[in-house]
C-alpha cells in the first residue's frame, strides 16, 4: 500500500466514530406504547417495539427519563436517581431492554437530569430542613432581596420568578425550570461526586450513553447579574449557560466517569451558541461527543419565550443549519434533528401537516437525513404526526403550557387566544401517544383513559396504515435511513447550500472525493424550476414524488440527485 494512502485510511478511521455514522431514534417513554393497560406508557411496551424499531433501520435509542419522580415535568424532576419509576416498570425490566436492543446491534442512551432535582429527592428535604443542615449547599439558597423580593430578575424557563421563597429560613432558592425542580450546587464538590456515583452507577448496568438535560446550566454566574437581554433565548445564552466553570465540571465528570466506558455524550444545549459550541463538543477538548443545539427550535421566541412570539421565516431556520455547519465542520459534532418531546411536531410547525401533509414529512426526513451531523429521530416523525388540536385548557397535561396559562393575564392574552397558542406551541403536541393503529386509543393503550389523550387523526394517520402503503412516509425514512447509512458522504462529506437567499427553496450539495449529491427541497406550495442549480449530470435517486422531472420541484417536492 502507498504511504500516502495507508496515511489516508488512518486519517479516515480516526475520523469514523459510530455515533457519528449511526441513527438516534427518540422514545418519550410515556407515550410510547402501554403494555399493562394502565394509560402510561412504558418499557415493557418499548421491549414490544424492538422489532419495529430495528427495521426502521435506526440504531440509538435515547428515553426521555424513566427514573423516580413526582412527574412535575414527566420525569425531568428526578426524586431517585437509581430506581426506575413503576409507573415505567423495574430494573428488571430495563435490563431486559438493554439486552433486547444489544441482542440487535442496537444502543440505549439514558436521559442524565442533574442540573437540578425534585424538590422531594432527599438531597432536597435536606437541604430545605434548616440552615445549618450540611447538606444546606447542596442547592442555591440565597437571601431576599433588600425589598424582600427574590434575589434578582431572572425568570424560570416555565414563567415566573426563577426564584421561591421558603419561609422557614427566610430565604430564597433558585429553580430554572418549576417550583419542583430546584437547581443544585455544582460549587460544591460533594455534589458533584454524588452526581458522578449516579453516572458510574447506569454506566455499570451496561447502557451505552447519557442525552445530558441542560447541560451548559450546571455552572451559574456567582454574582447573579440581573438579565437584560430583549429576548428570552438571549437570557439563556448569555445569563443562565456557558457558565464561567462549565467545562471545568464536564471535563471533571468525564474523567470520573466516562472516560473509562466507550458511550456516546450528547448535551442538550440551550444557550449554546456555534460561536462557543466548539469549547463543548471540539474534538481534542475531552468534553462531549455532541450537543442538540436550539438555535432552530428558538426562533419565534421573544421576551418571555415562546407565548410571547416574535416572527420569522424559513430563511432563518436555513442560515441557522449554514451557520452551524460552517462554524463546526469535522472539528466537532452536532446533532441534525427538527422536534422533539419540548416542541411542536416538525410538519405542523415548518411544514404544512394538512394537503401535503404526506409530501412534508418525507421532505424533512431528507432533511434531517441528509444535514452533516447525527440524525435523531423523534418518535412518530417516521409516520407524520401533526400537532393535536384539544378542545379546551383541560386537555393539556403540560406544566409548561400550564404555568404560561396561569401567568396569561401578565402576558396579555386572551382566553380563546391563550387556547390557539397552546395548539401552536404546547410541548404536548409533541407528547400525544403514538399511533400504531386507527382503533381503540390508537392502539397504544388498552386503557380507557390515556395520560394525555390521543390525536384524533390516528384514524389515518398510524403506523398500520403506513405499513400497507408501499409508499407511505414509513416507507420513505427506510429507504432515506438506508440511503445515508450505505453512503459515508451523508456523514462526513462537505456541506454548500447552493440557493442561499432563496426563501423557498432549500437546495445544497454533499461531497467528497468519491460521490457528490444534490438535495433539492422545495418549503412551499409553489411550482419553482430549478434547472439553475443542477447543471451537472445527475440522476435522481428518490424524490417524494412519483414523476421524475429533473428541472421542476412541485408542492413540498424533495428530490436526491447523484451527480454522474
Ligand atoms: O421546552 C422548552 C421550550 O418550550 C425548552 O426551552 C426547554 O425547557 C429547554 O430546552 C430544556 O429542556 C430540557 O430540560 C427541561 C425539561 O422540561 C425538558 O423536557 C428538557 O428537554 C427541564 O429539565
Ligand atoms: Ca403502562
């Protein structure tokens, strides 16, 4: 072999990492599939799905958290960081789903929710109970302020202060998200260890990685400026994350605990900007493997976050992907996704989930499947399903959509106004079960009540139905799932959008020395011609469409060129 080529194949095989080539597939375990009947989904009823899931051809498995919890946030207030909450089932259970997904090749992440507790873990009770307990700084407890209000400005995630006030010591603790969720202390090295015990403990159990929960918050501003920023994403980068010592803390937790397994770290990062991604996710700095940025989720944010909206167009969610590309490269790793459980349903919010509800979902399946970076996949995308449309206030489960409902009046919305708002934005959108059939709750449940009822479109809209279409949306992420896994340059290859400043069209180009390809996707109704942009030889290679007209995209068109 030549040295140049032997180098190169060195180079190459330093660069292949399997998390970078492989296919994350989200599950929010509640509303999965509910195998005892009891409404909740749960792992047993995951375990049922294994089979369904290897053959959509995904291959990591991140659950939302299944842990302990009072489910003040469905599981992201954690009461017990080692017992599995029986609503999911038991240790015996995961184990089982551990193996079952090893057994095919296939990988479990867990959800890591350590910037803060449930106010019921014990840490908390006591921390809370006086404050000589020596827990006590375990939390963030600070004294009012001189008109004895809260601290200082800062606002929770979910509404209100970010601060609660406990009579007892006549002091304050801060909580970013609810009441129920106060923040812990990574000041304190005590707390850290417990926290590195909690990853050393589930890495032992065989899983293959953590999905970190607001990972760039664990490290807050000591001084606790007051927030000024005029938007609340900017507060969330500039205020709340990118702490002075976070990468000290997630470089410490990687030497203590993962360091000495190969898994996969992937951080969820509100606040992380493509200006300081690289400090978290660089290759050589020893941090995190990827971030789940939110720059795209963010946009329509304004002041107080997403009921109080602010514009924007499909333009920006393009620059947004240019930006990051540019700013990342191969010299870190981020991760291609459009949804998830805190979001609207990505045809219902991008897209148009009605006349081409059908063409729109396998468009951003190309999408998301051919974006340098690791696709995740939120559960139900692969069938297209839309947001839900609930008749009243006392259908959402949410309690951010619920807190944001209480705080209404201050946000000067209406009632009926408030309600339209929750079906655009809501997080339960995102949450309704899914749907594997058109009967009895959509065939989730054997319940006669769900947790949060289903989307009434299950009667079309359903993994069944999806199975008998050879051309149904299911079928479509197969073939785009297999189409990236069998063709390297979808993962590694160089990424140029080619109709920058178009606002409907959506067209680039993925390359490397053996294969170059065109995506070509149209983000409206429009008829456009695009014979500008392929001027090359191509063939296509699948489009969402029947007909094959190389020079015209349709509604919502999505075609996969191979230059020849
Ligand atoms: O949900 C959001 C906006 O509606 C986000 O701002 C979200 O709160 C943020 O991305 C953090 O999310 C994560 O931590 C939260 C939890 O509620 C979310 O479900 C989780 O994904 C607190 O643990
Ligand atoms: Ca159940």
């Amino acid at each position: 072999m030549h040295k140049t080529e032997s180098s190169k194949r060195m180079a190459e095989s330093k660069e292949s990492v399997w998390w970078k080539e492989q296919i994350i597939y989200q599950i929010y375990p509640r509303s999965f599939n509910d195998a005892n009947g009891d409404g909740i989904g749960d792992l047993r009823g995951i375990i049922e799905k294994l089979d369904y899931l290897k053959e959509l051809g995904v291959d990591i498995i991140w659950i939302c958290p299944i842990y302990q919890s009072p489910n003040d946030d469905n599981g992201y207030d954690i009461s017990d960081y080692r017992a599995i909450h029986p609503d999911f089932g038991s240790l015996a259970d995961l184990e089982h789903l551990i193996s079952g997904l090893h057994d095919r090749g296939m990988k479990l992440i867990m959800d890591l929710v350590v910037n803060h507790t449930s106010d019921e873990h014990e840490f908390f009770k006591a921390s809370q109970s006086s404050i000589d307990n020596p827990q006590r700084d375990y939390y963030i407890w600070k004294e009012p302020a001189s008109d004895g209000g809260p601290p200082n400005n800062w606002m929770s995630f979910f509404g209100g202060s970010a601060w609660a006030y406990d009579k007892s010591s006549n002091e304050y603790y801060l909580h970013l998200f609810t009441k129920k969720q106060p923040d812990l202390n990574w000041e304190n090295p005590k707390v850290r260890n417990e926290i590195y015990d909690i990853i050393n403990f589930w890495l032992e159990k065989g899983i293959d990685g953590f999905r970190m929960d607001v990972i760039p918050l664990i490290s807050k501003r000591t001084d606790y400026p007051d927030a000024h920023e005029d938007s609340f994403p900017k507060v969330i980068e500039k205020v709340y994350s990118n702490g002075p010592k976070v990468h000290d803390y997630i470089k410490e937790m990687v030497s203590k605990s993962i360091a000495h397994y190969d898994v996969l770290t992937v951080g969820e990062g509100p606040g992380i900007s493509k200006e300081v991604a690289l400090k978290y996710v660089g290759k050589d700095r020893g941090e995190l493997n990827l971030i789940f940025h939110l720059d795209h989720m963010y946009l329509g944010q304004g002041k107080d976050g997403k009921y109080t909206p602010v514009p924007y167009t499909l333009t920006d969610v393009k620059r947004i992907f240019n930006e990051w590309d540019e700013a990342i490269g191969t010299d870190g790793w981020i991760s291609i996704f459009m949804d998830n459980h805190d979001f609207p349903r990505m045809i219902s919010r991008f897209g148009n989930d009605d006349e081409y509800r059908v063409e729109c979902a396998k468009l951003f399946s190309m999408l998301i499947l051919t974006l340098r970076g690791t696709t995740c996949i939120y559960q139900g995308s692969e069938i297209g399903m839309t947001n839900v449309a609930y008749e009243s206030m006392d259908d959402y489960r949410d309690v951010e959509t619920l807190n944001f409902y209480k705080e209404q009046k201050n946000l000067d919305i209406s009632d009926q106004d408030f309600l339209m708002m929750a079906r655009e934005h809501s997080r339960d959108n995102a949450r309704t079960p899914m749907q594997w059939t058109s009967g009895k709750n959509a065939g989730f449940s054997e319940s006669d009540k769900c947790w949060l009822d289903v989307n009434p479109n299950h009667n079309v809209i359903n993994v069944e139905a999806c199975k008998k279409d050879p051309n149904s949306i299911l079928s479509f992420y197969k073939q785009m799932i297999k189409l990236r896994k069998n063709n390297n340059t979808f993962v590694y290859g160089q990424y140029e959008e080619l109709s920058k400043g178009h606002d409907k069209l959506f067209i680039y180009k993925r390359w490397d020395n053996k294969q170059t390809y065109i995506v070509c996707l149209n983000l409206s109704q429009d008829v456009i011609d695009i014979s500008d942009y392929i001027t090359s030889n191509v063939t296509c290679m699948i489009s969402n469409y029947k007909d094959d007209n190389t020079s015209q995209l349709k509604a919502w068109q999505a075609k996969l060129f191979r230059t020849i």
